[in-house]
C-alpha cells in the first residue's frame, strides 16, 4: 500500500534560515527549468533532456541529490501534461478538466516563492522524534508517524499561512488484515444523506445524514462571501491570507467528517464479515444540472466530492483487505425495489410507487436497488427506511447517544423510530401529500427539514 506520513518540523534559528535558503534555490531551480521547457514547447522544439548546466548551477548550493530530485519532479509534471495533451486530442479528457495548461512556476503572483524541498529516499532518516537532513541538520518533528514501512520520496514544503515546514513523507507498508467473512456491502453516496448503505442479512439500510455538515458548509460559505465583498469593496483586491484560512477551515472540516464516517463505517463493516463494497458510481451528476436550482449546483459544484469520498472509501478498505467496485446508479433512485416498476414518483427524500404503493425513502431504495441489481433480488423486502447517524461535529453518533451497551457495529449505533419523529417538517409534508396520496403518517419517516 502507498501511504503518506504528514507531519510538521520545529526547526531552531538557524535550521530554519537553512531550509529557507535550500527551498528558495529549489523553487529557483524549477523556475528556471519550467521557463526553459515553456519556451521549447510554445515553439515546437523537443521538451526533453537533462539539463546539466542548470544541475551544476544549483548542486552546490541545494545538494545534488535535491538537485536532481527537483529535475525528475518536472519531468513527471511534464509527462503528465502531454498525456493530458493526448487524452486532450482524442477527446477523452476528464470532465473536470476543462483547459490543459503547461506546467507553472513556483511562484505565485505577489511575488513569492513556493517553498519546496524534495529529498531522496536514502537522503534522510527519522529516528526518535528527530528527521535527519542534508547538511548535518536534525531537526525536531511534532506529530506521530502512523505509517511504517519502505520509505519513498519525502518534501518538505513551507505553509505560508501557518508559518510551518510540514513534511509528506511517502510509505510503501504492508497490510496482513484479512476479511473475517463474504458479505457484500452496497453504498450509495448523496448530499443530504453523506452514504446510506446495506449489507447482506440486515432489515434495514444504515444513513450519515449529511445535513448537519452541509449546514456548516454553508455557514463558512456565507463567511467566505462576506469576507470576499470587503476585500473588493475596500482593497479592491480578490484574496488575502484570512480568505484563504477560511478556504481551508471549510475545506478541512469537510474532510475530516468524511474520514471520520469511511474509518467507523469500515471498521464496523470488517468486524461484520464483509469482503467487498460496491459503491454508486455518480461521475456524470454534474452534467445534469440544468433544471437545478443556483444552491443545488452550488452544493454540487462545490460541497459534494464524490472523488474524494470514493478515494478515501478505496484507501481505508484496502487496509482491511476488502475490494472496492463501483457500479452505475442509473435508475436506482426511480425503480421500485418490490415489483421493478418506473411508474413512481419522487419529491424530495420521498419515494412512491403507484403500482405497488410501497413508501420509502429515497435513498434507502437507491441502495436496495443496487443490491439487487447486484444480487439478484436479495434485498427484495427489506425495510426502506434508514436508520439515521448524525455528526455532532467529533463523530458519527445516534442523536441520543446508549449508554447502556458498547456501540461495537452499525447496528448499534442506529437511532429509534422516535428520535427521527423530532427533526421532520410537517409543512413540507402537506405540499408532497396532494402529489403522491401517501398516509401523513410516512411523513415523519421520509420527510426532514
């Protein structure tokens, strides 16, 4: 498995002012080269080749194992610009990807240089709480080290914004954990719900309800855009570092309720016996939003990240040695999982079917369906209610919390009938129940604000 090992150095005086110089005359380095290969490109002349004048200018000064580290480092930049350039051509770029752009320097458009140091595997050592470096330095680091293994390349790069050397160092380790069992698990990735899943045996589909952290999203949006309007209005300027810190409080928080659901959902799923995931595969949503309104694309666009989720999904399960698939939704969200009929209708979380009249949830059918799409029909007469967890901003919880028992599976940690009564809007109910004629008691089950 290739890991990464984050974590930051608390270098003395005159160690900092040592890695200053060392990054300043990396970045100079890859300027230089960048500036060269740029030139070459735009006047069709061939990109590659060592540049031997350039590694004997910055040797001395930055190491040659650096040296030559920071050359390979543009090299691999530039083969995947051409390969984007190909994939470009035949028309098969990534939907995320608008416009390829050559390499660009490390240096932004104040002025400053990004700090950057690349060193090779053999070229450091990390041994009691201290990173040995080039140039006699060792330097204290903070943090714990949570891969072990065959070490690969290592940078250490300046935060400017935290005025910190952080350090990424990559880990080829090894994973002996086996599946304890064969189940199969189905999860289906959404926006008011984070994941609602099912495995084989249970009664009913298991939701992370997104909607406690998509309500923070928004909260730091809104801070975003205020801070946004008075940097234009008074500085006529378009970012400063507090913008960017509030970027990246948003950014992170996001993230970390995300790792926080893949890590419990995985453990308890290894502890259940499962052996593979199948998770919906939705790299197409964002190509369907032109009847959607200005918030829905925004939290499209912006605050779902099916990439990342699906990644952190693959990573985590790859340590429990379970295997990952993805699997097309299409249609997942309108058949009905008891008869197979697309006579249904949707309204928001709501789920009808006017051939059989079965009441759901929507995307506790979504996962039933791909269950059975999956299975064969196994999940056929399954309860099609999830049974809610929420984040309470440390962890994914019931909203009242046992304290009887140990929480040790999902099934555990589940929240009563009761408790989801509390967080339904009737109003809303009354608008989808002249549409659909469903009993209003469905509504305290389906229907949330």
């Amino acid at each position: 498995m290739q890991r990464a090992n984050t974590f930051a150095l608390a270098p003395a005086d005159k160690q900092e002012k040592t890695l200053f110089e060392t990054a300043l005359g990396c970045a100079k380095l890859w300027n230089e080269l960048t500036y060269r290969r740029r030139q070459a490109y735009n006047n069709h002349q061939p990109t590659e080749g060592y540049p031997k004048d350039l590694y004997q200018k910055y040797a001395p000064s930055i190491g040659s194992a650096t040296a030559q580290q920071i050359i390979n480092k543009n090299n691999e930049v530039w083969r995947s610009f051409f390969a984007l350039k190909r994939l470009e051509k035949r028309g098969e770029l990534p939907s995320h990807i608008r416009v390829v752009k050559p390499p660009g320097y490390w240096k932004d458009k104040d002025g400053k240089y990004k700090l950057m140091i690349v060193l090779r595997n053999d070229c450091y050592r990390l041994r009691d709480g201290v990173m040995k470096l080039p140039k006699g330095l060792e330097v204290p680091i903070k943090g714990k080290l949570k891969w072990f293994g065959k070490q690969g390349r290592a940078e250490i790069v300046y935060d400017d914004l935290d005025g910190k050397w952080r350090v990424f160092q990559t880990v080829e380790a090894q994973s002996s954990i086996k599946p304890k069992g064969h189940k199969a698990c189905h999860i289906d990735l959404g926006i008011i719900n984070l994941a609602t899943i099912w495995v084989e045996g249970w009664n009913q589909p298991i939701a992370f309800s997104g909607r406690k952290v998509l309500h923070d999203w928004w909260c730091w949006t809104k801070r975003i855009a205020k801070r946004q309007s008075q940097l234009k209005k008074v500085n006529e300027k378009y970012r400063s570092k507090k913008l960017t810190g509030l970027y990246r409080i948003r950014q992170r928080k996001f993230r970390h309720a995300v790792n926080s659901m893949v890590r419990a959902m995985l453990k308890d799923l290894y502890d259940l016996g499962t052996s593979r995931i199948v998770v919906g595969n939705l790299q197409h949503i964002r190509e369907n939003n032109g009847e959607n309104s200005h918030r829905t694309n925004s939290m499209i666009h912006n605050f779902w990240s099916f990439d990342y989720i699906v990644q952190r999904i693959r990573e985590v399960a790859e340590e429990y040695g379970i295997k990952v698939k993805e699997q097309s939704e299409y249609k997942t969200s309108t058949l009905c999982p008891r008869c197979a009929s697309e006579n249904t209708v949707n309204a928001g979380r709501l789920f009808k079917c006017l051939n059989c009249g079965l009441e759901a949830n929507r995307d506790a059918v979504g996962v039933l369906n791909m269950a059975n799409l999956h299975n064969g029909g196994t999940a056929i007469g399954v309860m099609a209610h999830p049974l809610l967890l929420r984040w309470d901003g440390m962890r994914w919880e019931p909203k009242r919390a046992m304290n009887n028992q140990p929480m040790k599976t999902l099934e555990a940690k589940t929240e009563s009938i009761e408790m989801m009564m509390e967080s339904h809007t009737l109003q809303r109910w009354e608008d989808v129940k002249t549409m659909t004629r469903t009993p209003a008691r469905f509504a305290l089950y389906s229907i949330r604000r």
